[in-house]
C-alpha cells in the first residue's frame, strides 16, 4: 500500500509502519519533543508529506549538556493508489497517521437479452464476433 518511503539522509525520525488490517496502515513517528504546533502533514496527490519544525527556546538558558538538538525534519512517503490519510494524532512523544485504501465501490449491471433475426433470442453485445 506504500509504494516507496522518502528517506532524509540521518533517518531522522525514525518511525514504524504497521499492518493493522488489508486495508488499513498506521506510521508512528518518534518525534518526541514536538508539540502539535510543530507539525504540519500535508498530501498532494499520492505524496504524504511530514514536516517538524521546533522552536529554539534556548534563549537565557545554559547548558552544561545539550543532547536533544531543536531540529526540523522532513519525512515522505509515496502512498499507493487510493490511499487515504483518515486521521492524525500525537501522544506521548509518538506521531502516528491512520491509512486506508478504500474498497472499490461494487458495480452491478444488468444485461437486457433481445431478440435478433429469426426469433432466436441472444445476449447484446456490442463488440466485433468472433471467429
């Protein structure tokens, strides 16, 4: 249903993608000290594109130590035919995305039988006969 992932070179953040059902896929990116303000999900066309962009709140501030950078990123990734984004919600440092592929929609058609010449009875059928 993923057709192909986008990778950043650092493969920052890294994320999961499950099967929940045929249909159905979740990603989970670990972004973790990103609030939802920092976020922004967009798709164009088959392109599902996440984006975080922290805000420095290093100002007045001393580190003896800085480990947890307030970097930004960009992750995308090419979603199959169909695919849709059902919903997006953050919890606990884990940004996870709900994917569907909707069930094509069943077609019924019904065949009107007529007569032809003689008073034979046949299907219509408009293509060329066969030999």
């Amino acid at each position: 249903m993923l057709d192909r992932v986008g990778k950043s070179a650092d493969g920052y953040p890294p994320y999961n993608i499950e099967q929940m059902s045929t249909d159905r896929l979740r990603i989970t990116l670990a972004v973790a000290g990103f609030a939802m303000d920092d976020l922004q999900i967009t798709q164009e066309d088959n392109q599902l594109v996440i984006r975080g962009r922290q805000r420095d709140d290093s100002e007045g501030r001393i580190f003896l130590h800085r480990g947890i950078a307030a970097r930004q990123f960009q992750r995308a990734f090419v979603l199959a035919e169909g695919m849709e984004v059902e919903g997006a919600w953050l919890d606990n440092g884990l940004l996870h995305l709900e994917l569907k592929r909707p069930q094509p929609e069943s077609r019924v058609k019904t065949i009107r039988i007529g007569a032809r010449g003689n008073g034979a009875t046949a299907l219509v059928d408009d293509s060329n006969e066969r030999g």
